[in-house]
C-alpha cells in the first residue's frame, strides 16, 4: 500500500533526524516529500510532521537560514501541534 511506504519512509526519516543520521540525504528526502505532500492529499497529513523533521534536520546540519524557513511556515499557519516549540526553536537560533 501507498500509504503504508509514505508511513515508513518518514519514520525512517524522522528516525535518522532523531539519530543525527545521514543529515544530508534525509533533509533531501524530507525536503522531497514536503514536495509531494503539497500536491498529493495522501501526503498532505504528513505536512506538519515533514516541516518540524526537515527544520530539526537543517539545525544539525547547522543550516539554520533554512532552519528559520522551515519554523516560520509552522508559525504562520498558527494551528500546527509544533506550533510553541517552533517558536520556542526559532527564538534560540535566531542569531546563528
């Protein structure tokens, strides 16, 4: 099943953001899957998680311009369950 490959992919994923693993290739791979979230509503209800995962990945990549992207998207839409700790996160790395 479709959904079921989408739910492995990104537990694996967010598993490796957890890990600090293969920074890299996973922020690739959740940057490709918010991609396909934003056209494809089998994906859309990954969205939130995608955005707050792939923002993670980018601070241990010590990306944190895109980092900052990310953790605005999850405050402008004002109603992600992320949505305090984002601010939280975008605070502590607003000057890095």
């Amino acid at each position: 099943q479709a959904g079921d490959n989408v739910v492995a992919e990104l537990t694996e994923l967010f598993d490796n953001v957890g890990k600090g693993k293969d920074m890299k290739n996973t922020t690739n791979r959740l940057e490709k899957a918010l991609q396909e979230s934003a056209t494809n509503y089998d994906y859309y209800q990954y969205s939130d998680d995608i955005i707050w995962y792939l923002a993670l990945a980018y601070i241990q990549n010590n990306q944190f311009s895109e980092a900052r992207t990310e953790l605005n998207k999850i405050i402008q839409s004002g109603d992600s369950s992320y949505l305090e700790k984002a601010k939280e996160l975008y605070k502590e790395i607003g000057n890095m």
